[in-house]
C-alpha cells in the first residue's frame, strides 16, 4: 500500500525567513499544485490512455504490465517555455509523451509618442504643438499629459502537450515526433507602465473636453457649467482645439493612408495582446541518449520542430471608449453618448507602425508557424 507523504510548514519559520516573501509564494505554490494535483493525474490519464490502449491492441496485449516497462519524467526549457512531461513507452518504436509548458514572466518595455491631430507634421512642429496643448491642459485640470507612454510586453503562452515520439531506425537516438500542444490563444500582452497612468487619465480628459468644446461651438450649448452659469465656446477656443485635434498614442497608418492613434479604453489603460489558436499541432525531430554512459537513470535529448498556430498571430489593441455629445431638446445642455470602437489588428490592418513596435510587429507577422527548440533532461523513475 502506498504511505501517504504529509508536509508540514511552519508557518511561523516562514514569517521569520530571511527571503520571508519568497518563502510565502513558495508554499503558495505548492498548496496549489497540491490542491489540483488530483485533477491533472486524472487529465493525464484521460489524455494517455486512448493512445495505450490502441497500442495495447496493435501488440496484442490484454495486460499492461506486458508491454509497460519503465515511466520517465522530464524537466524541458526552450522556446516554448520551461516545463514538465512525463513518458512511457509503448514498445521500441513508439513513446507517448505528455505535460505542461510555460513561458516565464519576462519584461520588455516599449515606448510610443503621444500624438495631438491626424496631420503628419515634423517632429518639432508636434512638440511644439504637444508642450502648448500639454500648458493649456494643466492649466485647466491640473494634471500635466507626458509626451510619450511606456508599454510592457510580458509573453504569457501557457500550454498542455501530448505527443508520440516515433523510433522508426536502428539507432534509437534518432526519433521523429507528432502531436499537439494546446492553451490560452493569448501568447503575449503589452498594457501602459503603472507611472504612465496619470498621463492616459490626462489624455482622456483632454478628449472629453474637446468633444465639448466642438459639441457647444456648433450648437451654442454650454461645454462646461460654473455654479450655475453656462459657458459656451467662443471662436477663439474653438479654433484652438481644431487645431490641436484629439490626442493619442500614435501607432502607424490605417490601410487607406489615415494615421491610426490608439487612445485609453474604458479604464483609461492602452494595451494589446497576440492571439493564435488554442489547438496547435506540432511536427518535428529529435536526438538522445544517456546523460551518463554508465548510467540507466538520466538521460538528455535535443528537439526541433514547428507549432501550426494558425498563420500570421493577431496583434490585438484594446478597445476604445469613445465620448461625444449633442444637445438636448431645448438646447440648454450637453447629452453625454459613450461608444465602443473595437480593437485593430496591427499585423493586418495597421503598417508603417514606427519605432521598436514595429520591429516587433514586422518580426511577429512572418512567423506563420512557431519554431521549437527544446532540450529535454530526463530521470526514469519507474522500471518494471
């Protein structure tokens, strides 16, 4: 009968630790593995023996324990992320493979310019334009907009595997593999830093006021009450904020020439994120042996192949809230409409998107598949 391992941890020795956070995470950690530990031996079951038992009847086998004969477990890291599997061999040609992949949370940050107007003019044109928009807005709200926003990019491909190695030669080294890998169909996200979110409020303001002040100019309804006097925009304000236009984050042009400006969603945040398929089957090669020429127990193998993740990945922005007005009935106030404007796909509907962005969207857009590189650290943990 199998002894049941119980672990205890004082809780009071972990408080006390001198890395006390680290050690806080860590049996965090492990009391979630331990909690869903019952749910993933299930699913890896479900998951291997289908395929067992179709090799069980092509070898004629009615006992597993004929043509089980050793289970290994293994540590990988390559580009799909670091992981876990677990394999057992169906006889000498075939090995089933199956666990779980992650990508570490890594940081890359990106910066974009916050633009005001749909004019494409110099760059010292816009900053002089920018710094006396930037004058005029703290002035009113007290809140000064940056000229620029710095954006995060944190790959986050998470995925469940299960493949067949195939051992069709002599030399047991060389194998062949098929299978799939499956997960979130977000693989990376990219939102504003935490100290850029001042300036994207800011920059919701100034949009707010410029429907306004253009709402009220044509309708002659106030753009703003003081105690209870209206105040309508005069020509002189109002030709003031045409001039300047809307402000955003400036992200290259739309297909028919008009540039493409990202502005803050519904809680005043820019981000985008890169989706593929869930479903994403794999194809490739490998070679291993022993890590230890005297050894049965460790073994070492190198990986190469392709992820078929649905063709050129979506670079997906966020969705924009947008904020107009209209007079109401008697012409005595502004009526406030919110509206939605879905995200854009900036590998399909955007080009021209400047600075490191685009060298990471250019990048993105020719893979069509995702290449794997893997090395793989085994320990056999059963043998029959």
């Amino acid at each position: 009968m199998a002894r049941k391992v119980v672990i205890k941890i004082n809780k009071k020795a972990l408080n006390s630790c001198e890395f006390g956070a680290f050690c806080v995470t860590l049996h965090r950690f492990l009391m979630k593995i331990k909690k869903n530990m019952r749910k993933y031996v299930i699913a890896l079951a479900a998951a291997l023996l289908p395929t067992m038992g179709m090799f069980a009847q092509v070898n004629g086998a009615g006992n597993t324990d004929k043509w089980i004969k050793n289970v290994d477990a293994s540590v990988t890291l390559g580009t799909t992320g670091v992981g876990v599997d677990v394999a057992v061999p169906i006889n000498e040609i075939f090995l089933v493979r199956t666990g779980f992949s992650f990508t570490p949370r890594v940081h890359a940050t990106m910066n974009f310019a916050v633009q005001v107007g749909d004019e494409k003019e110099s760059e010292q044109v816009q900053a002089e334009k920018f710094n006396r928009l930037a004058d005029m807005l703290e002035e009113y709200t007290g809140t000064r907009v940056g000229n620029s926003i710095d954006m995060v990019g944190t790959p986050t491909m998470n995925n469940f595997k299960l493949l067949v190695d195939v051992h069709p030669f002599r030399n047991k080294n060389w194998h062949f593999t098929t299978g799939f890998y499956w997960g979130p169909s977000q693989v990376a996200k990219a939102q504003n830093a935490v100290y850029d979110g001042t300036s994207l409020v800011a920059v919701s303001m100034y949009n707010n006021l410029y429907e306004r002040v253009m709402t009220s100019h044509e309708t002659q309804v106030p753009y703003i009450m003081v105690g209870d006097q209206g105040l309508v925009a005069s020509d002189e304000l109002y030709e003031k904020f045409k001039n300047y236009g809307r402000m955003g984050v400036t992200l290259g042009e739309r297909k028919d020439g008009t540039p493409f400006r990202l502005e803050p969603d519904a809680n005043n945040n820019v981000s985008a994120t890169i989706k593929v398929n869930n479903f994403k089957p794999y194809l490739g090669f490998g070679y291993g042996g022993k890590l230890f020429k005297n050894s049965d127990d460790y073994y070492v193998s190198f990986d190469a192949g392709v992820l078929f993740w649905g063709g050129t990945p979506k670079i997906m922005t966020n969705d924009i809230q947008k904020v107009t007005f209209t007079a109401n009935e008697d012409y005595t106030e502004a009526v406030k409409h919110v509206t939605t404007e879905p995200g854009v796909d900036l590998a399909k509907d955007v080009k021209n998107v400047p600075g490191k962005v685009g060298d990471y969207v250019d990048l993105l857009k020719s893979f069509k598949v995702y290449p794997v590189v893997e090395l793989r650290l085994t320990r056999r943990i059963w043998v029959k």
